[in-house]
C-alpha cells in the first residue's frame, strides 16, 4: 500500500468566498489518491506575543502541531500593499518560534496565489524571503501568480479557469516530487 502524504494549506485570507481558499480547494482536487490537503484556519491565532511562548494558546499549539506533522506545507497568499497580509506573517511568526524552533524548518513548501492585475508577485517574493529566513524549502519552480482573479474564479470562489488549474497541477507534481525525494527520517 502507498504511504498517504500529508499536507496542510493555509492563506492569509480571512474572506468569506475568498480567491485564495479557492486556490487550495482546487489544489485539493488535483492531488493523488495518496495524497491529502487539510486547509487550516488562521483565525482562531492570537496575535503573535513573545510572552506566551511559554505556555502557548491551544490554538497556537494545534497549528503547530498541524504543520509539524505535514509532509509538505501549500501557501495561498493575497496581496496587501505589495506584501503579505498580517495574518499570514501573525501565522508564520507563531510557526517559526520560540528562536531557533521553526517547525517549519526543512518542511517542502508551495507557494501561490491570486490577486488582482499584477497577480501576487510582490507578495509571493516577500513570502519567500520570510520563509527563507527560517529555513524552509521553498520549491522554486513553477512559480504560479493567480492575476485577474474575477476572470477565472466564480462567485463562491470556484476555479473555472482551465489554464489556471494547469499551472497549479504542475505546481502539485513539483511540490510532491520534492516531498518523495527528500530523505526518510529514521525512527530513533
């Protein structure tokens, strides 16, 4: 039997219908059968707080332990400003602390999104630097920004554009490849 790949997704979106968890719904369509995509909310993260880290919020904990147990992390950025939005950077600051304990470090990650006229092609470079910083893998091909988000997506925030749903497949058979190349960690 194949070993099930777990990945989780997650964006900085907190929209109702927003473009972005489309992103990842059709990304969870595109998956094989030995492989999974569990989208995780952001929304129940207090704003990071270095005094907490002692003894983190239940949620906080939760998320981390989502990510911890991923084969593989899938990123779904808006832009806001030419960057990311705050929650995603609140997500990625509780998912890279305390100093030194990023549970992200190693973890293959997948980065997209979709936006307005320019895509997100700000916000996607600022991601990777950020991401960099604390030692994940950011798979750095195909490079995939959504732009014109009204023209390919619906109203309930459904992919209906073809060639959209290609360049996130080749995304998913990248993002995969790296995962199934990547040493298995022995059990001590």
């Amino acid at each position: 039997m194949a070993v099930q790949l777990s990945l989780v997704g997650f964006t900085g979106s907190l929209r109702v219908g927003s473009v972005n968890q489309g992103v990842l719904r059709a990304i969870q369509e595109l998956l094989p059968v030995d492989a999974r995509l569990e989208i995780l909310a952001l929304d129940t993260l207090p704003f990071y707080n270095m005094d907490l880290e002692a003894d983190e919020p239940a949620s906080v904990r939760r998320f981390k332990e989502q990510l911890r147990q991923a084969d593989a992390v899938v990123i779904a950025t808006p832009e806001f400003n030419a960057s990311i939005p705050g929650v995603l950077k609140n997500a990625l600051d509780w998912a890279s602390r305390p100093s030194g304990q990023s549970v992200l470090v190693g973890k293959p990650t997948a980065i997209t999104g979709a936006g307005g006229r320019g895509g997100t092609v700000s916000a996607q470079q600022h991601l990777r630097q950020i991401l960099k910083r604390f030692g994940v893998v950011v798979l750095e091909a195909p490079e995939v920004y959504i732009a014109n988000s009204w023209e390919k997506f619906d109203s309930g925030g459904q992919l209906r554009d073809e060639a959209t749903r290609e360049h996130l497949r080749r995304l998913v058979v990248a993002l995969l490849e790296q995962v199934r190349a990547q040493p298995v960690a022995s059990a001590a």
